[in-house]
C-alpha cells in the first residue's frame, strides 16, 4: 500500500520551510508552519520540524494527514507521560515492553502493599503500562484509519512475565499479548541468556564467589520469605550464584558490591541468600540489614540479555546502577 499522504521529489537545494511555502502556495504560511511544526512532515523518511531543515536535490518530502500526525503526537505523549513517572522504556515491540524500573514502585499489585501510608491506592508498574499500551493502540486505530488500512480492533493490555520487588530497581520484562507472554515464560531457561543484579552487602563478604542453594517457603501472613537447607513441604528450589566486584568503605562500615545471577527466580530469591550468608542486602531491614545507607534497598537488575521468541533476535540490555548508588563511590 502506498504511504498515506503527499510525496514530493525536492527539485532544488532550499532550506526546509522556504520550499514548503513554493509547493503550497495555496495555503497560508501559519498553515504551512503548523504542519511543520505538528510533524506532518518527513524528509528521506524522518520526521522533523526545524525550519531550516537543508534540503537537496532528489531528497523526498512526505506531508502526512493532519490525523496520522496527531495520532503519532498522542503516542509520543503517552511515552512521556510513562517517563514522568520514573519509568524508563528501554525495549519496545510488537510482542514485548522491557522498562528501567525505579525503586519505590510495585510491579503489580498485592494483597498488602497496593495502597500508600495515606490510604490512596498506590501506583503499580503494571498499570503504568497497561494505561501506555492503550493510549497507543487507539493512536494505531486512528493512523489505520487515516491511511486507509483495516484496524487492529483487538484488546490492547499488557501481561505479567516477571516482577521485582518494590524496593529494586531494574530491568522488567513485559508481553503485550498472552501468546508471547506464555512462550517467554515457558522456555525462560532457555530464551533468558543472561539475567545479573548488582547489590551492595553489609560488611566484607570473605570468599570471592560461590553458590548459595536452598529451598524457599514464604509466609503468607506476614509474607516474609523463609529459607531451608534441606528440602521442605511447600519449599522451592533456589539456587543464587555471586561475585565479589568490590569493597567499599563509608564512614566506619564496609559494604560488597556484589554480582548475583539466578538459576531460578524466587521471591525475595537474592535478598534471602545474602541473610542466608550473614551480609544482607544493605538497606533491607526484612532481612536482618542494619544499615540503609542511601535510603533504599541496595539492589538493582542491571543485565538483561534474552532471545525474543517472537523475532529470533537477541535483545541486550543494561541498566546503569541509579544515582542513589552514588553513595557508595
């Protein structure tokens, strides 16, 4: 299908508005300029708004309708509005939605921990995301309509492939639909290439790296996580791998900077097994920490590396340590 809306082969070198005003003599130069300035122009493909845009000879020049601009606009403001929030979109397509996520944020939410010290119904990631694609699936519709192709009438959600917990930052992957939620998380051993989180533990952790191993049983009263050495009823397999990066000194204490990587991924998995090994997670006073130096739990999901199941492509993904951990320098 041709692409909706004007094309134009440039004839000669002018700067942007200029050749606009000689293609469009008809139309009155605000006109002219508002077109410009709400995206209904392409050159060689790419939207732009500078007036002075240099234009060449043979360059292309595509002025869409005035309703795909403004749809493209709704979803450029949705993203802005997901932003505002301290979410960082980071991988976005048809299938899937990867976020930098900040601490302080529910994932989704829980029979405890969905409403604020006020009473008010706290924010989750989830809805976050769930209000994004919706605002970009009406935006879709719209452009759909405007050119001339049948739209996607289909419901526009997201769906749960994986949670932090509240307080740990980093990477989240979504699905935008519930086959590619289903087939990510079926084959997530195999699909998940690499998955590491960076914390900073309580005192100087001795051995360099090892294995922690263990069988996790949460209780749901108080919704702590219990961890046992030998198998139990209700208990889960857990088994959480570190590295020594680093010591750092504050003040009078001494902190690790640790690596972990998950051969399972438990509730409270990483915070657990660094209780377990007498160096929690400095800032996490639900297991054991003493200190909160910078006021937050001390872990960030730093890596992502997965193949996505839908596109074959390898999508790799790093989130930066976030500035609180700055404290730690």
């Amino acid at each position: 299908m041709k692409p909706a809306g004007q094309k134009f082969t440039v004839a000669h070198d002018s700067p942007l508005l200029p050749y606009l005003y000689e293609i469009f003599p008809t139309q009155s130069k605000t006109g002219v300029k508002n077109m410009l300035a709400k995206g209904q122009v392409l050159v060689n493909g790419e939207s732009t708004t500078a007036f002075n845009q240099p234009l060449r000879t043979g360059d292309t020049l595509l002025v869409l309708p005035k309703a795909i601009s403004m749809a493209r606009e709704s979803s450029a403001n949705a993203r802005d509005e997901v932003e505002k929030t301290g979410v960082r979109i980071v991988f976005e397509d048809d299938d899937y939605i990867v976020v930098d996520k900040p601490s302080g944020l529910l994932t989704v939410s829980t029979a405890r921990g969905s409403q604020s010290k006020s009473g008010k119904k706290e924010a989750t990631l989830y809805a976050i995301l769930n209000a994004y694609v919706k605002v970009n699936a009406r935006a879709r519709r719209k452009e759909d309509l405007a050119s001339g192709r049948t739209p996607d009438r289909s419901t526009a959600k997201i769906w749960i492939v994986h949670r932090l917990d509240k307080g740990t930052s980093g990477l989240v992957v979504f699905a935008k639909n519930e086959h590619a939620k289903d087939i990510l998380q079926s084959r997530w051993k195999e699909l998940v290439i690499e998955r590491r989180y960076i914390a900073f533990l309580e005192k100087k952790v001795e051995k360099e790296s090892g294995a922690i191993q263990s069988w996790l049983v949460e209780n749901p009263k108080s919704l702590k996580v219990y961890s046992y050495p030998e198998e139990v009823k209700d208990g889960q397999l857990a088994i959480t791998h570190y590295k020594v990066l680093d010591y750092v000194h504050r003040g009078k204490g001494v902190y690790t900077k640790t690596e972990f990587s998950l051969e399972s991924g438990r509730k409270n998995q990483i915070r657990v097994h660094s209780a377990d090994i007498g160096h929690p997670v400095a800032g996490d006073e639900k297991y054991g920490a003493e200190t909160d130096p910078i006021r937050r739990l001390a872990l960030h999901a730093a890596t992502l590396v997965f193949r996505n199941p839908m596109s074959g492509e390898i999508v790799r993904l790093k989130s930066p340590l976030p500035p609180a951990f700055d404290k730690f320098e």
